[in-house]
C-alpha cells in the first residue's frame, strides 16, 4: 500500500498509484481497449489494495489519504471502463460519513467502508436538479416518515446500506442511514444503455418509510455546505471517469492509426487522422489540468471548489463524448462493431455527460457570477 | 394502379399517395416492432414491401416495363408523404430493389433481367459483397479471388460489411480474376447465389448491438460463367455504373424522414418538462440550437432537391452526392447527439429502439450511437472529404507514397 | 437589357443576368479578390444596365422583373465587395416606394429610382431590434412631428431623398417622404471599419421635424405586413450580400491552393487544406440553397418568407464570417496583409453577419414556432 | 532593486509587484494610446521598458548576473500581477529581450554579449530576420545568400514577417552559406547592423491597417565575419536552441492578458444594455457561452503553468509549447469572435486600437481580424497540429514526395 502521509510528494504518489492502478486494471500498456462487455472489477482486491480506504482516517483502517487520490483512482476505472461500486462505497459513501459529526457508529461505518463490506450507496440528486431529494417529517412518536425519492442513485442494487440526503423537518440537509428491504423503501435497478455502470431509484412513496432518531445523522458545520460538497464529489467523480474513458480513446485511436494501413500507408500519416487526433489531444490536456484542478480544490475543501468542478465537468463531460465519438470514427468500420468495445467507452461517455449535471446545466451554474444584478 | 403518371398533376399524386399512406401505413409499427426477432422482422418488411408494390410504390425508379416509371417530382413527392406518414423504411429490401435492380438494367443480360427483377418484386433479397477486412474505404485492393475452372469460376476469400447477409438470396460479388493486372483491373462482377456450397454467413454485432453487418466466407464457392455481369475483369467499370445511377433519391428519403419524424421527435424531447416542471425548451440556448437544426434540415431538403434535379438534366457535378452525404450524415449526428443531452439520463434507459426505423427513433442515445453507420460506411466522412476537394473543387490530389 | 417577361426560363435569366454582373464588376474569372481599397461601382453604368430598375414596372422605365433578380445582383456585388448605393435605391428605396398606395407622385419616384437619380435611404431598424424607428404625432394643423432614430442606415450618404418608416398617430406603419438637410432632421455618416458599405444615422430629436400630410405615404394592404416586408428586403439583401462573398472567398481560396506552394507541393494537395475546402464548399452550398429559396418566398410574397429570410440570413450570415475567416487562414502570412485584401471582405462579411439581425436574433425569432405554450 | 530574489516568500512578492503596478502603470494608456504617431508610440515603449527595467522587472527571465534572475515561480506572478492591472505589453522591445538575448546568451561569444545586452537594457531594438517570400512556414527552404568576402559576408536576399524592422538597430539573420548542401544545413546565423549599406525595410500594412510586419530587403550587405554566431553553416542549430530556451512565459503572459482584460471587457459588452434596455447576458444562450470562455481560460491558464513547471523540471514534451500556443490562438479567435458578435453594430465604429495592446482590446472587430496574427505567424495552427501529432503522438509522417 502506498504511504500518504504528509511530506511525501503528491505527483509521485499519484504516478505511484496510477501506476498501480493500470496494473491491477489490466490498462497498463495503454493501446486498445478490449472491454466488450462490463466486467465487474474484483471487490475484494480493492478493498486488499487499500483504495475502498483510501479516504478513511488512519486509526480507522484507511490510508489517510484525501479525494485527490480517490480522483486518481477513478480516472483509471474510467480508463479501463471498469464496473465496480468504488463511486458509491469509497467516494460518494465515504464522502457523506466523514462529513457527518464524528461518533462512534460513524466510524464504525467508515472502518467498514474500507473493508468493502457493507457497500454504500448514496441517495442524492444525480441529475441537472440539485435538490436535495427526501425529507423528512417528525412522526410525534420521537421518530421520522421518510419520504421522497433519487432516481439514478449509481451502484444502488449491490448496496447493502444506503445514506439518503434527506431534509429535516426544519428544512436542513441531514443524511438517514437505512438498508434497502426496509418497508416503505422500495429499490428498483435501472438497466441503462452503459452496461459498465449499476444505476438505480430508490424511493419512500405513499405513507413513507419510518425512520427512527438514531437512523438521522448531522452534518459538521454547515449542513448545506456539506451536501453541496457531496454533489460536488459526484461531480468531480464523473469528470474523472469522463478523462480516464477520453484518455483510452485518445491512447487506442493514435495506436489504431499507427498501425492500420489504408491507400498503403498507416492511417495515421494523413493529415486528416494526425489533425484530428492533435485536436483530441489538446482537448484531453485542457480537461486533465481542469480535472487536476477541481481535485485540488476538492482535496483542500476550498470556497471555490463548486466553481472549479463545475468547469472540470462541463469541460470533460463534453469533450469526451466528442473524442470517444471521434474514436469510433478514426477506426472506421471497425470501430462501429460490438467487438472493437469502442461503443462501450461511448456509451459510458455519454452517460457520463448527463450524470451529476449535463454541461449547459453547470455552465449556466457557473455563469451565475456574471450575469450581476438585473437592470433595465 | 393508382400513380400520377397518366396525365394526373403533381398535385393529385400528392393527395393519392397521402390517402394511400392514411390508409396503409400501419398504426404504431414502432412500438410493435421495438425488441422483435429476426423472423418477424422479416415478415413485417416482407409484407409492407408487398403492400407498397400493389400501389406501384415499392420500386418507384424503376423503369415502366418492370414494374416502376414515376418521374423524379413524383418519387421526390412519394417519399415526402411517406417520412410525413411515418411509414416504416424498405431496410430488408434495399439492396435488391436499388443496387441490384440498378446493376441488372444497367450492364446485366436480358436473361439475368428476366430471372431476377421480377423475382426481387416477389420478395428476393439481395446483399452487397463488395467490403473486405483489409481493403475498407479502399476498394480497389480487394483481395477475394475467383479463379477460372472450366464453366465456372472458383471463389474464395472473405467479404465485411455485408448488411443483411443473414437473409439474403443472391449476392452482388467482386472478386479479382486477374491477379497481374494494376488494382482497378482484373477485378469482375459475379450474382451468387447464397445457397452455394461453400457460402458462409456470420453475422457481426454493430455498437448497437444489432447483427446486420455480416461477415461472408467464401470457400471454392463455384459460381457459374453465366453469373458474370459485364465483362470479365471489367468489374470495376460495373460497379461504378451501377453507383451512376443512383440519382440522389436515397437522401431525399433520408432528409424527410430527419425533417419529419426526426425533427418532430427533437421538437417533442425539447418540449417535455423536466421533474421539476422546467421545459429544456423554455431555455434560449436550446431555443437558439432547435432553430439552427430546422434552418439545417431545411437547407438539407434544399440540397436532395437540387441534387435531383439537376441528375434529371446531367448537370449533376462529380461532388454534388458527396456533399449532400457528408451533410446529412454529420447533421444527423449533431441532431442525435442533441437529443440526448436533452432527453437527459432517462434517454439511457430505452435499450432497443423499432426494427425498420432510421436512426431517427427518438430513442437518443441508439440514433447517436447509429448516426456512425452514416459516417463512417460507404465512405467516411473523411473520403467524401477528399472527393470533395480534388474532384468537386480540383484541388491538386496527395501525392502517392513514393 | 435581359428581358424578364414572362415565360422566360428563370434559371437561364438569372445565370445570363450574373454572367454580365460578373463581366461589369471584373469577377468574371472568378480567382482571387482585387480589392484592397473600397473602390465604388460606377453608379450611371448601374442604371444604364437595369439593374436599378430591375424590380421597376415596365411602364415605368424598369424591367418588371422581380426581387429574385435583384437577389442575383446583390449577390454579386457582395462577390465584388462592391461599394455601391444599389442597396439602399434599387432594394429597400424601391422596395418601399412599390409597397405603398399607387399614385402618380410615389410612381414619379419609381420612374427616377430606376433611372438612379435621386438616390434613396430608407429609414428602418437594421440592428436586432425591429422595431419602426420613427414617430408621428399630429400638429392640430394639418400637419405632423416627426421624431425618433435610425441607426447604421445603408447609402444613406449619398441619398438626396429619404423614406422614413415611421408609426402614425394611430399607430399605423407609414413612410415618410423627405430629404437630408429638411429643418429639425439630423444625418450623420457613420464610417465603420469596412470601408466598402456607407451608414449613417438618421434622427429627429428634440422638436422633432415638420411634416407636410402630403410627405406620409401609406401602405397598401396590412401595413405591418408591409412594414415587415420591407425589413425582410434588407435581411434578404444582406444575406446575398454575405452569400456572395462567401463565395469568393471560397474561389479566391481554391485558386491560390492550387498554385502556392510549401514543402515542395501545393498547399491544395495537403488534407487539411482539402478538408477545410470541402467544409467550406458545403457550407457555400447549403447557404446558396437557403438564399435562393428566400429569395424565392420573398419574390412570390409568400406568407412564409419571414422564416425563409431568417433561415438564410442566420446560416449564411455566420457561414460568411466563417468561410472569410479560413480563407485569411489558408492564405498564410499573404492573407493577413493588406495587399491581399483578404481582410476587406472578412470585415464586410462581420458587418453583414450583424446587420439586419445577427444569426442568434434570427434563430430566436424562428424558435418562437415550436416553443408552444408555456406549462408548469 | 525590490523583488523576491533575497528570502522573501512568493506571497510577500506578490504584493510587492502588486503595490508597484498600483504606483507606476500608466493611467489610462489605452485612451492615449490610441490613434497616436510612431514617435509617440516608439516613445511609450522606451519609456515603459525603462520603469519597468527599473524594478527589475524588464527581463526577469535573463540570467542576474545581465540584470535579472526571477525564478520561474516570480515570473508567472510578474506576468500575472502586470496583465491584473492592465499594464501596457512590451511591444517595441519583445524580439530584444527574447530572440536576441537568448541567442546571445545560448550562442554568442562573450565579446558580442557585452555589445549588445547591456544596449538592449538601454533600448537597443532588434528584429527577427528568419522568414522569406516563399518560405512561409517552411523555415528550411530560405534563400537568402551570404557569400564569404575576405572577412565579411555579402548578404542578399529578402526577409519578410519582419515584425517592427523600421524601429529595429539590429537583426537576427538566418541566411545561406553553402548552397549546396542539404536544406537545413548550410545555413548560418548573424548579427546585422540594421544600418548597414544596402539594408531596406519596406512595411507591409496588415489586415487592421497597422504596419508592423516589414519587408527587409538585402542588397549585397556586408557583414563581418565577427556578427557570426555559433559555427559557420551550424545557423540552423542555433536557432533552434535559441527557441529551446523559451521556457512558456510568453504564453503565461497572453493567457493572463486574456484572462484579465479580455475576459473583463467580454463580460463587461455583454452586460451593456441595448438601445431596447436589454442586457445580452440576459439571454441564456450569452451565458453558456460565457461560462464557457470562462472555462477554457482557466483551462489554459493550467496548460501554461504546467508547461512553465515541465520547463522547470526538465520534462517538457515536445509538441507541449504547440498545444498551448494553438489552444490559445484558437481561444481568442473565438472569444473576440464573440465579443464581435455580442457588441453588434456599434462595434464597427471603432476604427482604432490602442497600441502597446494586445488584441484584448475591447475594440472587438480589430480584436477578431488581429487573431488571425496567432493562428498564422510562428507557425500556424495547421503546423501546430502536425507537429502535436507527429512530435507529441508518435504518429507516422507523411510520405514525402516520389
């Protein structure tokens, strides 16, 4: 396991992990992609190679480590296309229970968390609509009716406890802590074109699920600000993806041109394929430093961090689809079979786009700043 | 049969083709045919493509003796009404009933005529065998040989790309019969039959996990002297007569289906509100593109009618069909992608979309994902590019390697 | 003089009226622009040839042809960058004048547009907004005050008589027939940076202007038909303008690809210049195809020729700034200098893509069809 | 002098340039500078290179020992404080403390550093003699001629593109000393006395009217064989090394410059109300656009600090300065292209720029045709993406001519 304590240098640590990573992933040699179908990533050995934990305190079995190392992590699952329940155990589950006041079965739930068992899916707005998507009413009987309902909630049906955002009956951001199967909680798998990803709804329609005192946990500090910063992982966690996917095409389709020959010489000496290729590669620089960026920010839990996942996603989110697009293009026929797996790659960019907020939807978050106040 | 060729106005066709299309078009095939199997599908083209012979319909541009005769203004008005009735496509008969019919008239024998185009009208299916896995948008290094052996030719080798081989009676062959002769030549043009011996069909699944492209293997496959079209090792010159006599009419289909199903269906996606009661449509942004693809779709329409008319007066230039192709394909494809940012993440939900559509179905992420079978077959964007530039405008061509 | 009666083939008239066009204005052979300084068309040859008089009944002195055939000039002149008053005389001047109530003053005024003397300026919004710029309130003495502005008004420097659109005290689109120098009527030149169009601006502040009753023409028919009718003649006129440009541009581009050379070969034989051709050479043909089909709605009076000009001006409008933009690229250093006279038409094409609507007002103004109703 | 160099933190460094920019940048430049003369401009320039050499803060990136030291670090926080607070650009003196000093630093004996970069400190103007008529971007095929003479070389030919020779005291001359070895060898690089005998600069107008760029043209000029630089025929060689030396500053400069003034100005034009009171960032459609430029400045300004740090750390890719130059140039074409769009008619009024400005002007249509002096000198973007792809991605190049 890779040591994270302070001092050490971040870069090398990242390359270390990436490294690491592309290993375990089967991604190391760069080149084509050979995913056709969604293989799930072995759980167990993510859990054994520390990254489930990678965000967990030390004392609590983790590595101490912060989101700028989980974001390394997910850009090589995007890389590699790779099914795995990562986002919502270690990052968004991980993420809703650090942020919530320390207690004793807080960190229980985060040692657990870094040993894989139970998986966490978190309950939030996962689409442009960033409302937080339950509330709750007390019962008059010292307890709580949950009702509400976050539709494509990611790895919900291999969740065996779930965190759902959910407001009080004060009207402030808390998080109750339940278990799909629990009455009044229906959780219905939503199969989607992406088979690399597990989406799902979970609701508490009708009378509701009832809830007790002790399932409602607090936020430190500003409820608000923390349920912002859980979206906020959402959203920088589907950036990353959206790089590590646009990063393997970039990387298959300039292997493809160097290689494929047509008119008798490789594809890759026309002007039209290195252009276009040049296009995607400055397109994948930008977002890699956006990206960087926004985990940074993240990592260090600033102001601005909103803002600067804002642009890292409606960046990626866009120019991914475009190069996995382009991909599909530069490999001609081939690129447009099952098996070539470009479609798979596609289909998780494209999904990706929409997921935690579509482009327009964080531009127009974003241009909020400008528009100052309305006159004439 | 009820045509406007005797003497009827544009006019009255029009309002015929309409009343037939109210009339025939069958109600919801779309959900009907969403997530059938092979056999249906089948059915259900094999039937409509009967239903629109018995109008005079099903092969418009073909000449009055076969079965056909409809001058282009009628064809161009017949496929309007057709896409504004949302009718199903002719998918299974495509080939047959354009490029085999076009083959036959053009260079094949009174014989081969005889034998084939009213059987094509019974409902004989044809596939194209001319793609190879390492020749793509490269036709003229294709490698499939057919060698002489007495009456008959030998024929081994292996065709990619063949849409709809799985069904197919008869196929269209190139296959090189003069393995000295430069690239272009030496190359001839075979009707195989599929039943062959030898014949093997395996299909390939496309991105959208449909199985229409296919894979023929072709192993001592005999093919008889009297199944070759035009002379022996004048295949190519074959091939390109037979693609001279598509005169645009493919993509006035193509651009009224996107004009009326397609925008239609953008139109609808744009308009739906969102849970939170906000309409996508309500926004300028999106406002500002679905005006930018009516202005398009527009200037597509524009473009096929011009593209008839002027192959009906032989002003047609040598770039007109490459442009109209590169258009079509990348609007449909900007269009699509559209579509989906703005059906959002319930548009990754619909799994399937109806057999015998376009990629104009308004499942989004399958027509974005299907848009690429317009980009990239039957010459990328890329070489339409090209052709564009050195035969439409004349520039300079690449130098050849040295 | 191309005879327009009718019967005539249109199609053969109109290649007949552009190839004498293109003889008169020296683009016959098509190739690189000439123009480095805003040379003007001799404006008395323009007479003598029709061309002023094209859309003038017969009867009058014109040729009784038809706004299709003035589009076919319009184009040209943008092809030549020529700096001419045809615009505002024989488009919008005449425009006016066959849209009003017949009498035998407005066809006195028809007779001498025709003829090219007086040259006319008409008073009407060229910007995004659409509105009549001038008023008219009654003075209780028979007469009326004019008030208001037009802004960026085309030729209207060189006009020795003026067509204001004005609204009338009921509110009612009315032209006003006046000239330059009349008392409380203020006309300013307004130079731009290209230098081949002529603007100015056209007001009555303060008292306003004095107007005789026998100075306000009114429209025959719907006058707000009219009105707008008028304004659809200058964006029809500005996309032909742009259109016709383009196309130069495009030739110009074309012809120095086939002879520069770099690396040892001509510029034309790399992909990226054939490629960019090719993009240009669609969007010339889309933006051709949607001017002539305006041109067409606007000639038969089409109820529908609103859209079909906005349709035309938006695509060709951008498409121009697009095409002039990558001709000066594809021309090297060489395209960037003044010699070449690159740079004349990208001006004259970014002044056309914001005159007479920018692309965006147009496609609001198209979106407003489909938006519907509003819900929710 | 008052920087950071002595144990003062980046933080304290900051405000130190900060304070000084709020005391001595020139209030209201642009308004003064716009419309005036030559003299007034050339007088501005001087002016200002002196202030700021002043401060040390003239040419930060020469080595202290010539008056500089900044570490790259202060740089970027040099650039970025100047382009915060507007600053005018060092115009007049950039292929002066650029080109010539790092060649003279790279290359020259001690003797000609002595002559010359003190005289630079002092105002001594050079310009950049490499492009020629039919060179273009293809440096290797130059045609200018020094032929040896006893001691001296005879120089003839003609150089174009050459920004701001008619200023210019002296010239980095790339010229051919052996005509008949292959294209990139035989070529040699010199000092030249720009008023040296048979020297004539002729400006070329450019696209917006300005007359920067200049012909040179060289008329047998003697040149000693002491203005050599590096070996005989090994000028090709020195001028790359030349370019190695630039270490993204530029780029950190320009990408600051348009993510303070020129993104200011976009918001600012889209926040003017119309005559009709209507604001164009009250459309959505404004927005997005602007959120979006917003984006692609920060990404960019990234991209220029990364490629500062790969300098630093010895890890610089080799296509890593054509990727930020060809996103940058691209960006501003398109944000000025906006700014054009968004500022409409009026925007045509304006018939001059400031000078000692870069094209975040305001003055949005000079600002968009002046784009066009990125994305087509130092290599166009068309250049850039060749080399991105053939030095950056490992792609094959293109087969050269039989």
């Amino acid at each position: 396991m890779i040591d994270f304590t302070e001092g050490a240098d971040l870069a090398e640590l990242h390359d270390e992990l990436r490294a690491v990573a592309r290993d375990l992933l089967g991604t190391a040699a760069g080149g084509a992609p050979a995913v056709k179908e969604a293989t799930p990533v072995d759980w167990e050995q993510l859990a054994a190679v520390g990254w489930l934990g990678l965000e967990v305190p030390e004392e609590l079995g983790g590595a101490g480590a912060s989101l700028a190392e989980a974001a390394v992590v997910l850009t090589e699952l995007g890389r590699a296309a790779a099914r795995s329940s990562y986002l919502g155990t270690a990052v968004l589950g991980v993420g809703a229970l650090l942020a919530l006041e320390p207690s004793a079965g807080r960190d229980e739930l985060l040692r657990a968390a870094a040993t894989g068992a139970p998986r966490f899916a978190v309950g939030l707005a996962t689409g442009d609509d960033e409302d937080i998507p339950f509330h709750l009413r007390a019962d008059g009987r010292g307890g709580f009716t949950l009702r509400g309902e976050a539709r494509f909630v990611p790895d919900l049906a291999e969740a065996e406890r779930l965190l759902l955002l959910a407001r009080d009956p004060d009207g402030q951001p808390v998080v109750v802590l339940t278990e799909p199967g629990r009455p009044g909680l229906d959780v219905v798998d939503v199969p989607v074109l992406d088979a690399t990803r597990s989406l799902g709804d979970v609701s508490a329609a009708g009378a509701g699920a009832v809830v007790s005192a002790d399932q409602v946990a607090r936020f430190r500090g500003d409820p608000w600000a923390a349920a912002r910063g859980l979206r906020d992982r959402g959203v920088l966690a589907t950036a990353c993806d959206s790089l590590g996917a646009a990063e393997a095409m970039l990387d298959a389709t300039v292997a493809y041109a160097r290689v494929r020959e047509q008119f008798g010489r490789p594809i890759g000496s026309f002007q039209a394929v290195q252009h276009a290729c040049a296009d995607l590669f400055v397109a994948v620089s930008v977002g890699r430093e956006l990206v960087a960026a926004a985990a940074r920010a993240c990592a260090a839990g600033d102001q601005d961090a909103g803002r600067a996942v804002a642009m890292a996603k409606s960046y990626v989110g866009g120019a991914a689809v475009e190069i996995a697009g382009k991909a599909m293009q530069l490999h001609g026929g081939i690129g447009y079979t099952w098996e070539a797996g470009i479609h798979v790659y596609l289909k998780r960019c494209v999904l990706g786009r929409a997921l935690f907020g579509t482009p327009a939807a964080h531009r127009a978050r974003l241009a909020e700043r400008f528009a100052g106040p309305r006159r004439g | 049969m009820t045509t406007g060729r005797d003497g009827a106005t544009l006019a009255e066709f029009r309002a015929t083709v309409r009343d037939w299309c109210r009339r025939e078009v069958p109600t919801d095939w779309r959900g009907a045919q969403t997530g059938v199997g092979d056999d249906e599908y089948v059915a259900f083209q094999q039937e409509w493509f009967q239903r629109l012979r018995g109008a005079g319909y099903a092969v418009p541009h073909w000449p009055a003796a076969w079965g056909g005769g409809l001058s282009s203004a009628e064809q161009v008005i017949l496929y309007q009404e057709l896409a504004a009735a949302d009718a199903p496509r002719l998918v299974l008969a495509f080939v047959s009933i354009h490029h085999a019919a076009a083959t036959l008239l053009a260079a094949g024998t009174d014989e081969q005529r005889r034998r084939h185009l009213p059987a094509i009208l019974d409902g004989e299916i044809w596939v194209q065998g001319f793609s190879e896995p390492e020749a793509g948008s490269d036709l003229a290094s294709l490698r499939t040989t057919a060698r002489r052996d007495g009456d008959a030719f030998v024929v081994n080798g292996q065709k990619l790309w063949a849409s709809g081989a799985v069904h197919a009676d008869w196929c269209l062959l190139l296959a090189r019969t003069d393995p000295a002769a430069p690239k272009r030549r030496g190359i001839s043009y075979f009707l195989m039959d599929m039943r062959s011996p030898g014949v093997e069909v395996r299909p390939i699944r496309n991105a959208v996990g449909e199985s229409h492209f296919c894979e023929i293997f072709l192993n001592d496959v005999r093919v008889p002297r009297s199944a070759l079209v035009g002379a022996e090792n004048a295949g190519w010159q074959v091939a390109q007569a037979t693609l001279a006599t598509e005169r645009g009419m493919t993509m006035v289909e193509l651009a009224e289906r996107l004009g009326n199903a397609g925008f239609r269906r953008l139109v609808e996606v744009c308009r739906t509100p969102s849970a939170s009661g906000r309409r996508p449509i309500d926004d300028a942004r999106v406002r500002d593109r679905l005006a930018g693809f009516d202005t398009e779709i527009t200037g597509l329409r524009a473009l096929c009618a011009g593209l008839v008319a002027r192959h009906d007066t032989g002003t047609v230039g040598p770039a007109d069909a490459s442009v109209v192709k590169l258009y079509y394909s990348e609007l449909l494809q900007r269009l699509t992608d559209f579509g989906v940012e703005i059906a959002g993440l319930a548009a990754h939900t619909e799994l399937t979309k109806p057999i015998s559509s376009g990629w104009e179905a308004g499942a989004w992420v399958l027509d974005f994902i299907g848009s690429w079978e317009w980009t990239i077959p039957g010459g990328t964007s890329e070489i339409q590019r090209t052709i564009i530039a050195e035969r439409g405008l004349g520039l300079p061509r690449e130098p050849v390697k040295a």
